[in-house]
C-alpha cells in the first residue's frame, strides 16, 4: 500500500492532473472575479484548500473543487518526491536539478508572499508630511489621549473587534469601550430617507444623523464603510452613545477624569521611524492632449535616527525602496495637489527573481551539456 502511495505521489500522471486543474481554477477565478471582485474571488479560488458551494436555504458549505494551496501544495510535494526517485546524481543531470529547485522557491515565494507581504497606502497633500501609511479597506478605532501637549496616547482598537460587539478593556484607558452597534458596511444621511433610521447616540454628534447597513462590498474600485456606536462605561456610569464612521472626517471628543480624549473609526496605520514629505506633484500629459504621459512625486525622505534627509523623485517605473518598504506612484488628487503612493512590505520580494535565475542556469546547463555531446558525436 506504501508503495503504491509512493509511486502516486511521484507519478507524472499526477503533475499533469495537477497542472489541468490548476489552468481551470486560474481560468474559473478569473471569470468569479466578475461577480466577486478581486480580493474576495483571490480568497475564495486561490487562497484556499478548497473552493465551496452554500446552497440557498440548506445551510450547507460544500467542497466541490481545489483551491489554489491545495493544488500548489500537492504539486510541490509531488515535484520533490518525483526529483528524488528520478534524479541520478551526475553532471549529466545538474541542470534539472537546478530547474526544480527554481520552480519550488517559485511556489514557496508565492506562499510567502501571500502570508508575509501587507499593503497599505500613502495619501499626501502638497506640503503634508506623514510618518505612517494606511490600510486600504480595514478600519480601527482610535481613542487618543490629548491632555499632554507633548504627546499623544492612542489606544487603536481592530474593526474585527468591533465586530465582535464585546466589551473593551485596556490598562491605558480608565473606562470601559462597549458595542452596542456595529456595521461593517453602511450608509449615512443627514435627513431622513427611505430605509434609513435615525442614530441612536445620546452624545456627541450623531442625533442628526440616519443610517442603514449596506451588504459588505466586493467590486474592486469599492470599498466598505463602516459605522457604529461607541458608548464609554466608566466606574460612575456611561458618557453616552457616540456615533462613529467612517464618513465622519473629524473626530469625536470627550473627557473623563480631567483628561481630553478624542475618538475617531479610521483606517487602520502602520507607523514608520521616518518621514516623508511631499515637495511637488506632476501630471505631465502629452502635447495637446489629455492623454497621462507621467505622473511623479518629489519627497523628503526624513530619518533622524539614521541621519538621513534627502530628496526622492517617485515616478511611474522608479519606486522608492527603502526600510524593507516599497512606494509606488499609485494615483494622485484630480486637483493634481496630492499624491497617493502604494506602499509594499514583502519580505520574499526577492524569491521569484532568484527562482527565475535558478531556473535559467538550469536550463542553460542543461541545453548546454546536450549541445556539447550532440557536437562531440558530429565532430570527425
């Protein structure tokens, strides 16, 4: 029985499978992404074990098809325990060798990639400068502690969490943070309108408003709005309910114990010992037309830790790389007054390229020593 699992696991028989079944999920995520979206069809097809059917009305999570870690995983167990039954220790066979080992680094990149790497992103007006990127589409809620002038204290807490509507402590907040309502997507309003319901906050802004949740987003160009109520429990009793979105561009306020505090649902930030600050943005087109023929962002790179302050041009096929990050020239303001910068942190950046090499030495070795006794046997 051993054997004959042996042999199945390294049989070619199983690459092919592998491979077909591989071009249909590529070729049936691709046209889920229609429906879906992207991040949502990427999780469903190829960030998965297993691609599942939910029949209306049974409450069912049905397996129908692999998803993409489990065809890349079998194909990378089959693809070792092949090489290691074939493989023949030699020169003759140095160059397949070295293309196995490119196309496994090329699957264990990709997986690397898809745990390891966050994206997040940069927005900066003319002038701004900014010491933190932004999630695109996840949320936090940030209560911020503004007595001290000097600085500040904030406490952010993950939309997950609010999600959940539990009570939240933290030994840097004298009170209790409670959920009473939390929507992961939503609509709001200053009037009242068909479908909507006035918010029920007793403090704060948020009486004068109206809302209703919206099912969660799954277009590309479109992300979720999320709105709640937020009511701070103290030992002497609750502040009140306060209103909490998204849509909200200023924070709400409040005190306790003689300290200020300030309460604001934001995308959720990644900090960075340094700086950037933005110098110039252009939107060069090309003449007589409004056709983009470039678009680039001179900053100021600031680390005083490092001793580093210095101009940076971004353009469309020059990023920046810097402190394990990369910034992209992403988009920019329609006024042509900002810029948006994507900003990647992958550590396995550097696996495809090195797969690739791998690969290309392989092959050349490989055609390589064919050439050469292909020449010797037509030599005279």
């Amino acid at each position: 029985m051993l054997d004959g699992i042996y042999r199945l696991i390294t049989s070619l028989k199983l690459t092919v499978v592998l491979l077909a079944l591989g071009l249909v999920l590529v070729f049936w995520g691709t046209l889920a992404q229609v429906k879906l979206g992207l991040y949502q069809a990427q999780a469903e097809f190829f960030r998965s074990f297993f691609i599942y059917w939910n029949p209306d009305g049974l409450g069912l999570r049905l397996p129908i098809f692999p998803g993409g870690y489990l065809i890349g995983g079998l194909l990378l167990i089959n693809l070792f325990a092949a090489h290691f039954r074939y493989y023949q220790p030699g020169g003759r066979k140095i160059g397949i060798a070295f293309i196995h080992l490119g196309i496994v680094l090329l699957l264990i990149g990709q997986v690397l990639t898809d745990v390891l790497s966050v994206e997040s992103s940069l927005h900066l007006r003319h002038g701004d400068t900014k010491s933190y990127s932004e999630a695109v589409g996840r949320y936090e809620l940030a209560i911020i502690d503004t007595t001290d002038e000097a600085s500040d204290q904030v406490v952010a807490v993950p939309a997950s969490l609010l999600l959940q509507q539990r009570d939240i402590r933290h030994a840097a907040m004298p009170f209790t943070v409670s959920i009473p309502t939390f929507h992961p997507n939503s609509a709001l309003a200053e009037k009242a309108e068909a479908g909507y319901h006035q918010v029920n906050s007793t403090a704060g802004i948020g009486a004068e408003f109206w809302w209703r949740p919206l099912a969660q987003e799954t277009a590309l160009n479109r992300i979720d709005v999320p709105s709640g109520l937020v009511e701070i429990v103290t030992p002497q009793g609750s502040l009140g309910r306060y209103l909490v979105s998204a849509y909200l561009t200023g924070p709400q306020m409040f005190s306790y114990g003689g300290r200020q505090y300030e309460m604001q649902l934001r995308p959720e930030r990644f900090y960075k010992p340094y700086s950037l600050h933005l110098l110039e943005f252009r939107h060069d087109t090309y003449p007589g037309t409004e056709i983009p023929k470039n678009f680039s962002s001179r900053v100021r790179l600031e680390h005083p830790a490092a001793g580093e302050n210095r101009e940076v041009l971004i353009s469309m096929n020059n990023p920046l790389r810097y402190d394990g990050e990369t910034y992209y020239q992403s988009s920019y303001d329609r006024d042509n007054q900002g810029t948006i910068l994507q900003v990647v942190r992958n550590p396995s950046w550097l696996t495809p390229y090195l797969a690739c090499i791998l690969v290309g030495i392989g092959m050349t070795i490989q055609f390589g020593v064919h050439l050469y006794r292909f020449a010797k046997r037509k030599a005279p």
